[in-house]
C-alpha cells in the first residue's frame, strides 16, 4: 500500500487562502472521496488558536498545547483509510505579521516541525507530509495585510510607517526556506500571480490530493474572498482607529463605512 499522504497548506495570510478554503468547502462532495479535509472551523478554537499565541509569546507550553489540540483533532480521522489529508488554516503558521506588533514569521519553522511530529505520530512514521505555501510578491503582500490589518484592528500606523517597520516580514521565500530545514517532509511553494485558472489558489492543492479528472471536471469556481477595502477608504479607516471611539462603536463604524462603499460599488 502507497504511503499516505498528508498536506499542511499553512499559509500564508493574505495569499488566497480563504478564497481556497471556500473552494474546499464548495467542493467537498467531489473531494472527500479522495481526502478528508482539516479546515479552519476545526482548528481556530485549538490548534490554530494556540499556533497564534505561541507565535506571539514563544513560551514552550503553548506549543505544546498546539500539538496536543492538533494530535487531538487528526486522531478523529480513520486510521485505516488510504485517503490523503488536506490541513489548511494560514493561523496554524503564527499570528499575521503586522497585527499588534508581530514582527515576523519567526515562530513558523517550529510549528510545522511540531506538526510533523504529530502527523506521523497519529497517521505513521512513513507518512508522506507535503507542506505547501502560496507566496506574493513582497510590496502586494505587504500592502494587503496593512489593509487587512487596518480593517480588522486598530492599526494607527499610516502606510509608509507600517511598510518601513514590517517590510521583512515580507520574505515568504525565506520562511518557506526556513521551514524546509525545520522538517524532513518535503515542502513546495507558488506564487499567487501564477494562480490564474478555475481553481484559483486551491489549483496546487488539488494538484497534491492527485483528484482524478473525473471528480476534478466536476470542481465549481469559487469568488476569490477577503479582498481588503479599496485604497480610496484607507485614510478614513486611519482616522477612525485614531479616534476615541470605543471599540464597539469603531467596529459599527468602520462596517457603516464599508458597507457604504460596497452600495455604491453596486
């Protein structure tokens, strides 16, 4: 028997993997034959929670309690089944660069090479473990995540103070590099611009779970999601995480503004 396969498709933030999860979620019927899928809604609360908050605090028990929630949730799946495993949550690789002061994906070597050990502790020291990782371009992925970040926090760095302080953050090749030395899996990479088909930022993953052609003519297109707000509202957005409002009430507001502008881009 082949050995099995398991991916980690771990990120990063802000490079289609929202947009691909939606299109695992939309074509699970086809996929789930062939592989069972590990996404975010059963991994924030756990793992992913803790892969996050030891990305941020770096303390051992954190990591530990990664593994633990990680072993936890892959031993639900059939042990005996030859089908792949897809694990795919951009949070399982740290906390996004840019959100209250993380500087960098420093944390990300450990925590894949602690999921490996988990992986192969669950599924078997011969399981194939493929880590995958969308890249960007360093200015658009920059850019994106201080829109992102601005949106969803309460960032009050403009634009060229936020680019100047995480700009290396912005090395997604070297992570991956780094990652590659963390672990004895292999892991591959590809840069979003290069994602172009119907499948969009999902293509490599079903190119991994080797779908056969049957099932894979069946795959329906997904929307891309989470794209961060038009730049003619990020100085508004600025201004509104600069304000005294209170948390509550900048969280309506900025939905107000945004909600606004998606109205008149309608």
């Amino acid at each position: 028997m082949p050995r099995r396969r398991v991916i980690v498709h771990a990120g990063f933030h802000k490079t289609g993997t929202t947009s691909a999860q939606r299109f695992l979620r939309a074509n699970g019927k086809n996929i789930w034959p062939r592989c069972s899928l590990v996404l975010p809604g059963r991994l924030r609360k756990g793992a992913a929670r803790m892969a996050v908050r030891y990305s941020r605090y770096g303390k051992p028990a954190l990591l530990d309690a990664f593994a633990d929630d990680l072993h936890a949730t892959l031993s639900k799946i059939d042990q005996t089944s030859s089908r792949k495993v897809l694990i795919s949550d951009e949070n399982i690789a740290g906390r996004m660069p840019g959100r209250d002061g993380q500087m960098c994906y420093s944390a990300t070597p450990t925590l894949m090479a602690r999921a490996e050990d988990v992986i192969c502790d669950v599924f078997g020291t011969e399981t194939d473990v493929v880590f995958y990782f969308t890249t960007r371009d360093p200015q658009s992925w920059i850019k994106s995540t201080y829109k992102h970040n601005l949106r969803t926090s309460r960032l009050t760095m403009d634009e060229a103070a936020y680019m100047a302080t995480y700009a290396p953050a912005a090395d997604l090749d070297g992570v991956t590099k780094a990652v590659a030395a963390a672990v004895t899996g292999s892991v591959c990479s590809i840069d979003l611009a290069d994602l172009n088909g119907p499948e969009g930022p999902a293509q490599p993953l079903m190119d991994l779970i080797e779908l056969p052609e049957h099932r894979r003519r069946k795959l329906v297109p997904h929307p891309v999601e989470n794209a961060g707000p038009d730049d003619r509202f990020l100085a508004d957005l600025l201004a509104l995480n600069r304000s005294n409002l209170s948390d509550k009430a900048l969280i309506t507001a900025k939905a107000d503004l945004l909600g606004k502008a998606d109205e008149d881009d309608g």
